[in-house]
C-alpha cells in the first residue's frame, strides 16, 4: 500500500484527563525491515495508556497511544520471514495502535487462528501473557499450592483464576462489591473475599498456614497485609498498583513474618524472545479454542471515543475487557 496516505487516530499533544485524547489525522507509518504495518481491527485500552496520557510515565509529545491490538497485515518489511499480507495477527507490543494502522517487530506478532475473534484477539494478550507468566513462570504454581489472588473480577485476575483452577490449585481471591464476587466465583475461584478483612480470614481458610503465593495488584492499601496472608518462606507477586504505588518498607519485616520472597515483575521480562512470545500465547489461544478459557469483552467504544473509553476504566467500572475499534 502506499504509506504516504493519512489515517483517522487518536493524539495526545499535552498530558491531562481524557479530555486530551482528541481525534485528529496522521501519516500510515512505514513498516521498518523487521516490521509488519497492520491494518486495526480492533484495540485493547490498558491503564498504561492512562499512565502515559496523565503524565505519570513520561512519553514524549505529541503521541498516539497504544499497544495491544489485532489486525490484517497491510505490508511487510524486507526482512519479513514468518508473515505475509493478508495474514491476521495480534501484539502486545506495538506502537500507535490508537489509530487506523500500527507497526509491530514480526518478532512480537503471533498468528490468530480463524475460530477466534478479533474482538478476543486483541483482547487476550497484555491481560492474558500477564496471567501467564505470573501463574507459570514467576511463581510455577502446582497442585497442591494454595493461592491468593487480588481482583479476582478484573481482566488478569479473571484469566489468572481460570488458569490457576486448570492446574489444581486452591484459590482465594479479593473483591470490592458483591456483583464482583459472583463474577469471581463464575471464574472458578474456590473462595472470595472482601478487602476490608482479607488478611485474617485468608489465614482462617489456610488453617492459620497461609498461602504459598499472593499475587497483588493493588498495591498501596493492601501490600502489608498480603504479606501477612503468606506461609513461611511464602511469595508476594507485586505486579501493579491500582490503589497507588508501595511506599519503601523495612526488608526486615521479610524476615519477622517468615524469610518471605518479594518480586516486582514485569511483562517485558517474560516475553524476552519470540519462542517465549508464542509460548504463552499459544498456549492461551489452545485453551481458548478448547473451551478451557473465556476472555470477557465488557464494552466496545469507537476510536473516536477513545476519552470515553479512559473515563470509563478510570472509574473502575469495568467487568471485561475494553477495546476501540476504527
């Protein structure tokens, strides 16, 4: 195609609250020679989009947000082995997905296969991956572990319980409300707990042993009494902050409360290649297709209503996956 053309995006040119996520135009990038330049399907927002759109992580202005997203592949560049036009991929890891067309590295585009959608597609891979790598790979839960899991109702946490449940073991996971308790227990989750108390009645549950790993995502109002919730020699999985960051702590508290484990990861280390890119990929699209696995899609905004869209996962109101689609 010819990549001197326009295309319909969403630019932020200041940082601020949604409002700064305005339509605007912008030249189709040219694939570079490892890339492929996909036409969007459709877009999955994230929270580092609103990070970034706020100025809390530092992008240089202007920019076209986003990363995630699945699409029909327009043109590829001369070093391109694995794909050709026409094919449909998905990415975490993108750039300006937040628009008509996106490049992504070849080395980070995995093959979607046609049973799945591209609503599911662009769905499945930052939330999915996350789940992943967290579940097999930075804590290799077993059978016979006994977990805890923060926002059990939410896109990684929903995923995260699924997969978890697959392996055998026993899950306790943290909600804010009823109606996402019903949404927990829907995913498989053997025990779902409020916030308010979670520390005392996941040791109640545990028999006062507690849990072999916490995955936390919440963060700030809730870390210290995760790492009560752990068993000697127990991991706490820090992997976001939706109440706010962690305040340093005194690493002697590790020792008081068992020679506990601490790791703060990341999802960049865990896909360091592309044999452990489609890895984790292949196997969440196998469970899809068996049935093993749902992605829940909870609302579909246009590009256009991209400030929608961050208003709407800012006030935490989700149940599913949000996604922009041109």
């Amino acid at each position: 195609m010819n990549t001197s053309q326009t295309q319909n995006v969403v630019l932020v040119q200041e940082t601020g609250d949604p409002s700064v996520l305005r339509p605007s135009q912008a030249p189709v990038p040219p694939p570079g020679a490892h890339e492929l330049l996909v036409k969007t399907r459709a877009t999955g927002v994230n929270f580092i989009e609103t990070y970034q759109r706020a100025g809390v992580y530092s992008v240089k202005l202007p920019f076209i947000p986003g990363g995630e997203a699945c699409g029909i592949v327009e043109a590829v560049g001369d070093q391109v082995s694995e794909f050709s036009v026409g094919d449909r991929i998905t990415t975490a890891s993108a750039t300006q997905t937040y628009g008509e067309f996106f490049t992504v590295p070849e080395e980070f585009a995995a093959a979607v296969p046609d049973e799945i959608s591209d609503e599911i597609a662009a769905a499945l891979p930052l939330q999915g991956m996350t789940a992943h790598y967290l579940t097999r790979s930075t804590f290799a839960v077993n059978p016979e572990h006994t977990v805890l899991l923060h926002a059990g109702a939410g896109g990684v946490g929903g995923i995260a319980i699924q997969l978890l449940k697959s392996i055998g073991a026993t899950v306790i996971t943290t909600v804010s409300i009823e109606e996402k308790k019903r949404i927990a227990l829907n995913h498989g989750a053997d025990h779902v707990l409020f916030y308010d108390n979670f520390a005392e009645e996941t040791l109640e549950i545990t028999q006062g042993k507690g849990v072999d790993v916490a995955y936390d995502s919440v963060g700030k109002t809730t870390f210290d009494q995760t790492l009560k919730t752990l068993k000697t020699r127990g991991t706490a999985v820090l992997f976001g902050g939706a109440s706010g960051q962690v305040p340093p702590f005194d690493l002697q508290q590790l020792n008081a409360l068992g020679s506990l484990y601490v790791t703060r990861p990341t999802l960049a280390h865990y896909t360091l290649n592309r044999p452990e890119f489609l890895w984790r990929m292949n196997e969440l699209f196998d469970r899809i297709l068996a049935k093993e696995l749902t992605v829940t899609i909870d609302q579909i905004f246009p590009l256009t209503q991209a400030s929608q869209a961050h208003e709407y996962l800012e006030g935490r109101h989700t149940r599913g996956k949000v996604l922009l689609m041109p």
